[in-house]
C-alpha cells in the first residue's frame, strides 16, 4: 500500500485497519478483554489481552494461519500452574506464552512445585498504551503495549512488559518483550514462544522450515518422527498414532545468520504463501518443533526458547538455567512475516528451505 493509493480518499484508519479493543459476551471466553489487529493487508490477528496478551486467531485473507482447540479462549485462571492443569486452558492459538520461571513438564523438588509451562499465559495484562495509526499525517505504525506480572509474597517476582506493534500496509508481527526482575533475590528465567500453526495453512505437503542440529525428545513416540531418512519437514495425513497425546518433539540448535538472526516457518504451495518467523540467536537460542497430526488436531509447532524443553530442575542440573538478579532486564524480539509475492517465497526457500 502506498501513500498515493489512499490520500484523499480515506477519513478514519479504521477504514484501512488499526486496533480494536473489546469483550468477549458469550461462551467460555465470556469477560475476557481482546484486542483486533488489522494490519491492512489481509494479515488480521487478534490478541488476548487477558491472557498475557497472547495471539489467538489469525488470518492472511481467506486463509487461517493458527490452530485452536477444542477449549477455545478462557478467561485466566491463576491457579492452573499445577500438575498438567496448563492444558485445561491450552486453547491453542498463534502464540501462547510459556514461562517466565519454568518451562517444561510438571515437576518438584526443593525448590517448590511447578506445573506444565508455568502460569504467564494465565495472567492479564494491565493496558500502557494503545498507538493507533494516523495515515493522514503520514503515521503508518501502531502498537499494543502491557505489563503482565508473575508474582508472590517472598517471591519470585517477575514482569513482563509486551509490545505488540505493526506497520499499515505490510504483512508482519512484530513482538517486543522485556522481563524484569522486580523482587529483591536472584530469581530463576525460562521462556518459551508456544507457536502454534494450524489447517490451511498447515496441511499435506507444507514445508516446515528451521535450520540446526536437532535432537527427538526421550521415550514416546518421538523418534517414529524425528530420525534420520523420515520426511519430518513435510506435514504428514493426520496420523492414527497420534490421536489422543500423540506427538513428537524436537529441540533445535537453531542456526543464525551472520547478523545473529533465526528464522524458521512455513511454506505452503498450494495456497501460495509463506510465513517467516525470525528471532535472535542471542535472545532465544534453541527452537522447538512440535508435531501433533491428530484426526480433529492437527498442528505443528515452532517455538523459540531459552532452554531446551527439559524444565526447570533440569537446566539448574546443566548449569543452563538463567537467573536474574533484582532490577535485571532481559529483552527478546521476534518477527512473523507472511510472504505472498512468489519472487519473495523462491527466496525465502532457496536460502532457509532444506
């Protein structure tokens, strides 16, 4: 879209997209603040702003991008982070958060108790600012900013400030975070970006897209996935084996590019398009490819992380896990991009595709 195409024709940005905040009346989801997100290019996304500000449906024109679940959104439920509890309010989505202290399966030891991923994706956001895009003056940015707190007595006590932000006229997701320690101790940090891509845009013959040396995850069924000579970077039929808890996962020591930058996606011929996730090596250095093809759920997943999917326990064993001392900062920014030019997705392949 150019400046020209629109000037003096349009009087309201929303006529053109922008952001729009409002409440869900009906359903499990029922109270539970959104927002909208249009970015003008068929890319339109909607965020949750009760739910750590994560990103539930999104579409490229006619095309859904996520996968949801049965459960749809729920309003936060605090107290999930306990046992598998996480996966009663799992509603799937473009992104959920997982975090800020552990991530991983259910565990304790003296540390205290942690439940399935951590409690960040339960807790809401209080709203900084909402920038709108004001395309008269020549202003084509537009951003959603929240502060989500992990937080109790004696700690630990962690933030998350979150932007959300993008540009009238392209095609992209831009996220923005910076996790403080706001307690008075170390405190312990592991992050997770739960990605999260569904029919049709995933479908018989997409292209999954990473680069790294990987490793299947223990036990299971991974390895009927993740082994040499399988075509695990080409989405299956649904599979029978995968109904029910069916699923494999891989962590991936993700490669970077001379500029220190990630990028993984998807590539689906028959649509036509292409999305690109990009992320700092620095930032999030591994990325989890999870892969459920079951009847009625079928999706795959590409997640950016500090640690590998191994939990708390695990990373303070190796020495991997992060701790931040009081006032630290950490920052992390990660870009999705859908490509629909076909001069653009033959380059994106050439270079990323295997």
């Amino acid at each position: 879209m150019t400046q020209q195409s629109w000037t003096d024709k349009v009087s309201n940005h929303t006529q053109i997209g922008g952001i729009e905040t409002s409440t869900l009346d009906n359903g499990t989801g029922r109270g539970t603040r959104i927002a909208w997100i249009n970015t003008g290019t068929g890319l339109r996304y909607k965020v949750v702003i009760d739910r750590a500000m994560d990103i539930a449906d999104a579409f490229y024109n006619q095309h859904s991008l996520a996968w949801l679940s049965h459960t749809g959104i729920t309003p936060p439920q605090p107290f999930s982070d306990k046992g598998a509890g996480w996966l009663r309010t799992f509603g799937g989505g473009l992104l959920i958060t997982c975090g800020l202290s552990h991530v991983g399966g259910p565990e304790q030891d003296e540390y205290g108790e942690r439940g399935l991923h951590g409690q960040i994706s339960n807790c809401p956001a209080e709203i900084e600012s909402i920038i709108q895009p004001d395309p008269r003056a020549g202003k084509l940015e537009m951003s959603i900013t929240g502060i989500i707190k992990e937080t109790k007595i004696f700690g630990p006590s962690l933030e998350l400030r979150r932007t959300i932000s993008g540009t009238l006229g392209q095609p992209f997701i831009r996220i923005h975070d910076e996790v403080i320690n706001r307690g008075n101790a170390p405190a312990p940090h592991m992050l997770l970006y739960h990605f999260n891509f569904g029919w049709p845009l995933v479908d018989e013959g997409t292209d999954i897209i990473w680069q790294g040396n990987w490793q299947a995850r223990e036990g299971g069924i991974n390895a009927d996935i993740f082994h040499e000579g399988n075509t695990f970077r080409k989405c299956p039929a649904p599979i029978d084996a995968h109904s029910g808890t069916g699923e494999a996962v891989a962590s991936i020591d993700s490669t970077p590019d001379s500029s220190g930058q990630c990028t993984a996606g998807l590539h689906n011929a028959q649509l036509g398009i292409a999305m690109a996730l990009r992320f700092q090596k620095a930032q999030l250095p591994w990325l989890i490819n999870w892969q459920h093809w079951g009847k009625g759920e079928y999706v795959t997943g590409l997640e950016p992380s500090t640690n590998q999917l191994i939990g708390q326990a695990k990373a303070r064993e190796q020495s991997t896990l992060i701790f931040l001392a009081p006032g630290e900062i950490r920052t992390y920014d990660l870009e999705i991009e859908i490509l629909h030019e076909k001069v653009a997705i033959n380059d994106f392949m050439s270079i990323h595709g295997s």
